[in-house]
C-alpha cells in the first residue's frame, strides 16, 4: 500500500471511528454474540487477492462490531473502567504511522527518551519523589512478573546467574492476600516459586486490607522455620472491592528484612493523580517497586501499564543481555528499556501518555476523577439507605460493592444458595439485556455485584438510571421468587 | 476529546502521516541526534491546560521526528527487517480507534475469535498442521520465556502448584546454540532455571547450525550426571547469521527424551510462507512450540510475534487463572487468551494481522518476499566475486555477513584487531552518514557486517546503491590506514 493509497484509506477510517464512538451509547453494552458467532462469518482462509478498503470496512463493521462488549459505553460498570480516550488514541495512531522500533537506544532515540520524559511527568503527578524511575510495560500483570523476579534475585544473590531458583537452598517466600489480583499469584507460579510459597496474610474483615500485624508474625515464622521471605505484594486498590493494604506499616516491615515490596496499584495509580487520595498509598516512597495503569481509569488506551523501581541498577542487572549486534556506539550514556523488562522489542507507546496529557490536559483529566469518586460516593449513600441492599465494603474510591438481601416468605433476610441464586438471577438479566454491564464478583464466599464507575462519558444521570436499574431487576427477580 | 474534535484531528494526523511517510527516502536513516538530545527538547513537566493539536503535530516535526531511526527507509539494512506496512497500520488505528478490552472472551468476543481466525489462516499459510493453535503475543521474547517456562512445568510434573523451581530435587537444563538470539538465555534465566543449566551445544563452523550429535551426547552426559534435560530451544534462521539449527534431527532427539522443543523462527517465519522455503524447518511439527514474528520480514506492524502450539491443554494448565470477577457463562466454549500468555489485558492485534492480509494479499507479500532473497543471493555474488571481500556464511535467506579484507603493507591479510578496527571504521562511517545503516555484529571472536535485506520499499536499486557504498566506504578506509 503506497502513502496515497493509506491517505485515502485512512481518511474514511478516521470518520469510521468517530461515527463508531459517536454512536456507542445506542448499543448494547455487553456483546450480544454466542460463542463461536465471530469466527464463523470469517472464510475459513485468509484472502489471496488484495481487497478493497470500502469493503473491509463494511466487514468491520458487520462481523467484528457485534463482537463488542462496548467499555467505553457510559453504562458500562463492569471490571474495572478501561478508558481510550480519543487524545490518547491519536497518540497510538500516530505511534503506528511512525512506524518505529524499540529494540536499543540506537534503533529510536526518541521512543526511548519521550518514555523517560512521560514517566517521569506521571512520577511528578503523582507525587512520587526523582528516587523513582519508570518504563512503560503492556500491563500490571507483566509488571508483576517482573517485580517478582527482582524479588526472587535479591533474596537468591543473582540465581539467575548460576544455578537458577532450583539450587536456592532455602524456600523463598511470597506475601499478599487472598484481595490480590489473580496476577498476584500468577506471576508468583511463573517466576517459579511455587503457589505453597505464597503466603496469604490475613486481612481486616470489613476493610479487606492486609492486617500488618499479621504479615510480621508470618514472617518471623517462616524465618523460624528456615524460609526465606522474598516479596510482599501490597494491593493499592484490590480488584474485588478496591481492598487498601496499609503500605507505611508493611513497607517498615519489608524494610526491617530486606524484602522486595511490590505496590500493585493497577487501577488506583490514577486517583493518585489526585492529590487528596494519596493518603491512600502513604509509605509508597519506601517500596521497591510501583505499578500502576494509566490505561484503566485515568484513559490513556490500553497497553499503558507504568511500572516504577527505585533500583534502576538491580533491575538492569537482572533483566539485561547484550549481544554484539545490538552494541552501539551510544552504551553507556543512554537508557536501554530492553534492560528494564521482559520483551526487546517495543512499540512507541509514550506517544499515547504525551497526547493524551497535551491535548486534554491534566486539570481535565483529574476534574472527571473526582466526579466518578462524587458519583460512588451518591450511588453507596443511595443504597446505603435503601430497604433490602447493603454495601458490602468501603468505597475508598469508584467502586461499590452491593447486595440485594430481600426478605424470605418467612421475614427472614435471603442468605446462602438462595441469596447467591438472586444475585446472579438479577445482575445476569441486566447484564443480558444490554442496558448496562456489571461485575458478579464473589465475596465472603457468596457473590455480590461491583458497581465500577469510571467510564469517561459515565455522568451522574448514567449512574442514576442505572441506580434506578439495579432497583428495579433486583426487586423484579425477588418478586419472582 | 468529543468524536467530532477526533474526527478533525484524525484527518489532519492521517495526512501528517502520509507526508511522513513519503519523505522517509529524504531522511537519514540513522538518527542523528545525541543521547539526552530529544529528551532536553521537552518542559520537564507535563502540560496542565489541553493544548492544540497543530502545535501538538509542530512538536511531533521538531522534537520527534529527528530522534527516529528510519526502519522503513529502502537504505535500511540493519538488524532484522522491520516493516511495518501501511495496510496492517490501518488495522492497528481500528485497533485503537475501537477501544477494545481484551482480558476475557465476554470482554470482547470479536477480539478472542478474530485472534483465533487470523492465527488459523497463518498457520495454513505456513504450512502448519491443524494440529498447531496459535495466538499472537507482544514478541519472540515473550514467546520464548513462555515456552521456557512450560519446558520446566512439564519436566517438574507442575512445579508451580506447589513447591516450586525450587523445590526440584535435580537440576533442570536447556540446551541451545551460541548462536541463538539473547532472549533465549534470558528466558533461561527469568524462567529461573540459571545461566549454567543453559547448555550450548556445539555448532557446525560454517553454516553455525546446532550438530545434532553434540546434542544427543550432552543430553547423555547430563543424564548420567542426574541433571534433566527439560527444553530444548532451536533456532530457524538464528540473529547473527540466520543459522538454521537442524529440526528433525533435534525433534527426533527431544521426543526420545520428552524434552519441550521450541521453534525460535522470529525472523524465518516469515520465509515460511513460500513453500520453496519450507524445508529450512524441516520436522518443525514434532515440536511443541513455534515463536515467529510478523512485525520482521512479512510486515505486520510492531507487536505482531505468533505462538503457536500443539498441547493447549498444558499451555493453559501452566498460564491459566480464573478469578471469580472474570468469570462468565461462555466459560469452557470459549478462547481465554489470558490463558496462553502472561499479560491479563491484550490490544485487539488480530486486525494488523487481517487488515494486511486483506488489503495486501498473500501473494504480494510472497513476492516481495522472493524479492530480498533474489536480492541477497545477488549482493552475495558481487561479494564472492569481489576482491579483498569475503561472505562469511551460507546466505540462507536474506541476511548477508560480510568482511572487507584488505591486504597489509607486507601483502598479508589483515587480520586481528587491526582487521576490527578496520571493519568498525568504515561501517560506523555509513551508519554516520545517514546514507545506509548496518549492523556491525561479532563473529568467531571478530567483528563483521550483517546486510539484512527485507524493507518492503528496498528494491533491487537500493541493493546495488548499497554495493556501491560499501566498496567506495571499506576503500577507502583502508586507503587511510
């Protein structure tokens, strides 16, 4: 395809998208396909013959657009918000059109020091202090994985260099709580401790926040009995009900050990924009590593995941090669990203960051934060006051967690199976009809829904049908009882 | 940013783009700015109003443009081909423009099974089996890392769900070559197995392949010394020389043995589609996992690397968690990507991959492809031909490895560091020169130059320009000494 013929192509698409966006609050929210219903209506071979844009675009259109559970749909409440916003995605086109490489200094200065100039702006926004230094990786689970090999290598002496974790004496230990993200545990299994080495401390029982009490005395155990605690993941905003581990008290713990401690911030990393949420992470500055997505609620598209370490030096050592061809005359004097996570190549992703932060700016961008965490906070006072629901968990920034409790034919509140099967009767009827999208989640053992506001055009009157909505199924799925 | 201030920005990006792209020929290929240089360019705070977008696209020009390294310049021949094709960037701004979240199936179906049918319509364009399936990760390195970490979950009977690497009682080893790409060690060491249980085998001292015989013997000797042989990585088409490790041999030698081969074809993969070529990785269905990277040779924009592999149930055995929150009612009929991989959330990719088979075709990729190897072989003829210029191993595919070798003032070959110093003298002064880029790489202890030919706007032209260039520049360099 020749720059003319991208030219035109490209124009049509352009006004594609914006059609495409305009429209999406008059679609379903969640997709409305079976499984299977996309891949049938492609040929079962890739075509042989060039084909015109005009029709790829109706194909687009007709196979792959009701193959959408539309996230940027303002009554979608599910997950966590995963905004693209439309700065940000001028940044991504441009990042494609530019078509660079990522694989050393040499191969695109500018890929890598606009990362170091956006990094370090978010660092600055944020609050953090100049001991950290950013990169940006795909996601927080990526993010993860890493962090728990430089766990693994400082509590091993550099394994990696000799014999591998397999020669590690001692067993190396993990700590977190059962609120941590799936990834958590993950990236635990595929850094190659083991799920028996990771250690699940107790939580409050109503904040669901690692109790740091209990942490110490897990440690002082495990130590006792000749393991070796390695790393501390420490949940900033757990996906279930934005769960807050206390980090001051576990980064003093961390720190009287030795032990790598990992702030998994992945969705709350943007209401530390803020600056009256940063209490929520107070004591981050004594951790060893950050990670946080820009591309959940704050809306730089999807894959923006930061991720911070303070010891730019261990991470280079573990995580560094380099081979004769990719040498440059620049070493030394330059940032290798290579160095700094798992893949060698990578796309110019800053692009995104930088557009998104010059063409909406960030007074914008924190005005709709604390609108979102004003909408959360009408929503849990709603419910809070209303007959039958319960807010099951505090609502430290965008999320409610809520349950529909009817009472029984006999006056007594719905619990057990019964309650679980009301749940799931209602919120999968809201879901299936497509007028707004929820998260079953389960808590306690039971399931519970998790309202997730965030979605850049969510405004309060979507959080008002939607409070409207909840009512109505849930009292709609009771009555059938 | 409102669909229709997208719309008006978009189109001016789109022809920003376009100009962009044209002009590329008129620029150096090698950047030509300092290290910190970009970086200085930009306020070393973020923006707090929204800014324009003109002045924003002004700063892309002046700040951005002069710190990329022209990859897509026809005088690129350096590292491996980066392409990145118009028509596949079209399917990366749809990507973007719809704002999709893949973390599960119900997330987006269309994401899951577009993935599926486009990874399905590669393979058969390759000439796999229906026995591989496939999915498309960020790179070759990620790939890996995941292969070598299903390589130790299958030689630990699941290490991972329990104790962990470190609890293996013996030692787990790879084996690969000398040659193979840096990723492969360090997915060797991330993957927690160590430096000195990455075993290299001996290789053939022309075409750099693995002797099959050497790795029969080591895997011998390692058992007998209660060491287990656990994966086996096998280069096609490896980064210095594209050397091409004998598959079926090594196939043969890794099922005796149950040990996880994988496939490392990051660059040759894109040969695979021309059956003339298949035979380079002759045996490859018997392995266990295939890594290669449309993003090089075949042009699927940046990150585009396909995994392919035959026992899923393993693959999601290893990789797999299902948190309650990301749970839904399609779960066991669906695709769960996050399950073949180590991030949660992944962009829309499969649309790079149909958008460029689309708007190009199969058969005009296949003919530029035959294009640079009819472009190799003849770059590699004027070298044999020519004096004082030597070819330093069998030109496989596109990659050309040279040495200008001049005679010293006693008529001998020059030799030793005085030939390094020769080599790097006259290649760092095209690189310099903006007029071609190379790389420089070492082989057998020396330095020497890899000519990759493969950018999708090099020509026959381009290669004899860059004959021209390399005779007048090693020339005179050695007229100078």
């Amino acid at each position: 395809m020749t720059p003319e013929e991208f030219r035109e192509a490209g124009h049509a698409l352009i006004d594609w998208i914006a059609d495409y966006r305009q429209q999406i609050p008059q679609q379903p929210v969640r997709a409305q396909v079976s499984p299977g219903e996309v891949r049938q209506s492609f040929p079962g071979q890739a075509p042989t013959e060039a084909g015109n844009f005009a029709a790829l675009l109706r194909q687009l259109e007709s196979r792959v657009v009701p193959g959408i559970t539309q996230v940027q749909h303002p009554m979608h409440f599910g997950w966590f918000p995963s905004n693209a916003s439309l700065a940000s995605v001028l940044g991504d086109i441009a990042s494609s059109g530019l078509g660079t490489l990522g694989i050393s200094w040499e191969s695109c200065p500018a890929l890598t020091e606009v990362e170091e100039v956006v990094c370090d702006w978010m660092r600055q926004l944020t609050g953090l202090s100049e001991a950290w230094q950013g990169t940006i990786h795909d996601t927080a689970s990526t993010a993860c994985v890493t962090a728990m090999i430089l766990a693994r290598e400082r509590a091993s002496d550099f394994s990696k260099n000799h014999q591998g974790l397999q020669a590690v004496p001692r067993p190396l230990v993990v700590y977190s709580t059962s609120q941590a993200h799936s990834s958590i545990a993950k990236a635990v299994q595929l850094a190659g401790f083991g799920q028996d080495n990771l250690s699940y401390i107790e939580e409050d029982a109503y904040t669901r926040a690692m109790l740091p009490e209990a942490l110490a005395a897990a440690i002082e155990s495990d130590i006792a009995n000749g393991r070796v605690p390695a790393g501390i993941v420490c949940s900033v905003g757990a996906t279930g009900t934005t769960a807050m581990d206390p980090v001051a008290d576990i980064a003093a713990i961390a720190a009287r050990h030795n032990i790598w401690l990992h702030v998994d911030a992945a969705m709350a990393g943007s209401a530390m924009l803020l600056p009256e949420c940063r209490h929520l992470w107070q004591g981050v500055e004594a951790a060893d590593s950050i990670a946080w997505n820009p591309h959940k609620w704050m809306g730089t598209i999807l894959d923006t995941a930061l991720f911070y370490v303070r010891d730019t030096t261990h991470l280079e050592r573990v995580m560094s090669t380099n081979p004769a061809y990719l040498q440059s005359t620049a070493d030394g004097q330059v940032t290798q990203y290579r160095d700094w996570g798992i893949p060698l190549g990578r796309r110019f992703r800053a692009l995104k960051l930088w557009f998104h932060l010059h063409l909406d700016g960030i007074d914008s961008i924190r005005a709709r934060l604390r609108r979102d965490l004003d909408n959360a906070r009408w929503l849990a006072e709603q419910a809070a006051a209303a007959p039958d629901w319960q807010v099951l968990a505090p609502v430290a920034l965008q999320t409610v967690c809520l349950r529909h409790v009817p009472r029984d034919s006999r006056g007594g509140e719905l619990s057990g199976g019964a309650l679980d099967k009301h749940t799931l009767a209602w919120v999968n009827e809201i879901n299936q009809s497509g007028q707004a999208f929820l998260s079953p989640s389960i808590l306690d053992g039971r399931w519970m829904v998790r309202v997730s506001i965030g979605v850049e055009s969510t405004t309060r009157a979507h959080v008002e049908a939607l409070w409207q909505l909840l009512r109505t199924s849930a009292e709609r799925a009771a009555g059938r009882r």
